[in-house]
C-alpha cells in the first residue's frame, strides 16, 4: 500500500484526501492518503517521521508550511525555487524531492477550459506565493506578457527582478488601461473575503476573454461578478486548479495520469451542497 499524507494547520478542511481516493480509485492504485495537522515549527519533525515509514511515498504540503517544505526538500523544480515554497514532496531513491504543482495546475484547468495560453497577454493580480508559483508554467506554456499588478507596488517590482524574464514586467496604470490582456487572473486572497483586489477597477477589460480566480467558493467570487458586469465572457474560479495541481502531484508520484473531469464534477456538487446545508 503506498502511503500519502497532507501537512498544514489547520487541515481538517482539506479536499485532497478525498481527491486522492478518487484518482486511486480511478487508475487501479491502491493507496492510503491521511490529513496530519502540525504545530507551528513543528513540519521537519513531522515530514522525517512520515517519510521513515517504507511505504511512504509522497506528501502534499499546504498552509503554513510550503516554506518548511522548500527547506526540507534536497532538490526542487523551477516552479518551487522562484515560490520559495513547496506543495508536493517525493522520496526518490533515498533523497527528497520537493515541487510546486500549483502552476502546472492553473495550466491544465486553463486548457481543459479551452483558454489557449500561446501568445496570450495576462495581467496577474498579486505577488505572494500563488502569483510565484505559476509564472514559470505561464511563461512555459507560451504566453508573451505577464503584468503583474500587487497592492504593494514593491513586492511585486522584487518578484519581477528575481525573474528576469522580459516577458514578465509591473504594470503600469497607462498598460492597464489598454486594455490588451486577454486574461486576468486574481492571486490575491481578497476573494476569501469577497474583497474587490485593489487595482481591479483601473483595469480596461475590452478584450479580456477570462478572468480566473485562484479561489473558491460554492457561488461565484467578487472578482467574478465584476468582471462579469464588464463583459468579460468567461470567469472561472479555483476549484479547477486545486484538482489539477492534486492530479499533477498525483502523476510525479506514480507515474500514472488520472482523469480529473469526474472529480471537479463531484467536488463542485459537494461545495454547493455545503452552501446549501
Ligand atoms: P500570500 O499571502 O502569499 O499572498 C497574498 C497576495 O494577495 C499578496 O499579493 C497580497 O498583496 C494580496 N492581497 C491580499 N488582500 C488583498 C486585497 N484586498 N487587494 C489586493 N491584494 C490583496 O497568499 P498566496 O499567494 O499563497 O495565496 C493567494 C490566494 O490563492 C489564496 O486565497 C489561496 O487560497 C489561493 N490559492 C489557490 C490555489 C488553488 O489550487 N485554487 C493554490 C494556491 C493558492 P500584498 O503584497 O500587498 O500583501
């Protein structure tokens, strides 16, 4: 039986067992995947005790720890190095390898919405460790520009410069208000609070085709909303990314591809009976 666990604090709201058994069920590997919750400052003695264990095979790492597991891992992909932050671990031969999966999943749930990303202009709104995590996958999948807008102008002029990547630049209020991306996506966390992201409401929307918002909820964000009230054609939320980043994790852990579509239809079925209970 291969062994999978999530670590963070608080856990007990965590969707990815439930992900998990599903993806197991659906290609014919067996597994147990359990929730731990750690104390703070408590993951590197929760991770080695996890992975003493011989059928331990991987991990996923949520929040406040993706930092911990950056630290923790031997060696990390491109994606977990400019996050600073880890999601997905992996014993390999003895070693520990760490990955940030949360790009590769905003990718996949994009295109299986039939947004093409080649030669696509984003404007990204935030700079903390969702906005860190997809900009490799983003730029890996062929878009031309990333503009990032943050409410503290200076985190996001840092994160530019640690890129360096002419394709990836602040954007100015003059670029906002072109009007030239084609879709906006909302790292910030002001949707968890149905918060407008500060810097929305200069942005031109004219040929914006989708917005997506790296948050959930059983009805659909703020952002959402407003971008709907601006035209904009198509606005998807998070759910979509959750699942892919678990299903990407999933794959580097077993080498087998799940189908994902039978469980964002499940999850979305179970948030919107959550509302309604
Ligand atoms: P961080 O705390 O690292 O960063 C938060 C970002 O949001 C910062 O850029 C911050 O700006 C900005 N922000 C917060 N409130 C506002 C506001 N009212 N207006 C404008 N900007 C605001 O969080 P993460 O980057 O790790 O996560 C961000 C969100 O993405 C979370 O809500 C998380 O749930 C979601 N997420 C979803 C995933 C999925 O699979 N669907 C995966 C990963 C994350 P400032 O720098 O000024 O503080």
């Amino acid at each position: 039986m291969k062994k999978f666990v999530v670590f963070g604090n608080p856990i007990a709201h965590s969707l990815s067992p439930e992900i998990h058994r599903m993806f197991g069920e659906s290609t014919g590997i067996a597994l147990q995947y359990t929730r731990c919750q750690v104390d703070i400052g408590g993951f590197e003695r929760a991770a080695s005790a996890f992975f003493a264990d011989p059928q331990a095979v991987g991990c996923n790492i949520t929040v406040p720890f993706k930092q911990d597991a950056f630290d923790f891992a031997e060696q990390v992909d491109d994606a977990a190095r400019l996050a600073g932050a880890v999601n997905t671990l992996k014993k390999e031969n003895n070693s520990i390898l760490g990955f940030n999966t949360d790009g590769i999943g905003l990718v996949n749930d994009l295109t299986s919405h039939r947004l093409p990303l080649r030669h696509c202009r984003i404007i990204l709104l935030g700079a903390g460790g969702a906005a860190r995590g997809v900009i490799h996958p983003l730029l890996n999948a062929g878009v031309s520009h990333i503009a990032i807008i943050n409410r503290t102008a200076a985190t996001a002029e840092k994160l530019v410069k640690e890129v360096g990547d002419q394709r990836v630049s602040v954007a100015q209020p003059a670029e906002a208000a072109m009007g030239e991306a084609n879709i906006i996506i909302n790292s910030t966390s002001a949707s968890l609070t149905q918060e407008l992201p500060q810097g929305l409401l200069q942005i031109n929307m004219e040929k914006t085709q989708a917005v997506y918002d790296m948050v959930y909820h059983s009805e659909p964000t703020a952002f959402m909303h407003y971008a709907a009230r601006q035209g904009v054609p198509v606005q998807v939320d998070g759910l979509g990314m959750l699942v892919e980043q678990a299903a990407a994790a999933f794959t580097i852990w077993t080498a087998s591809q799940p189908d994902t579509t039978p469980v964002k239809r499940y999850l979305r079925e179970q948030i919107s009976q959550r509302q309604s209970r």
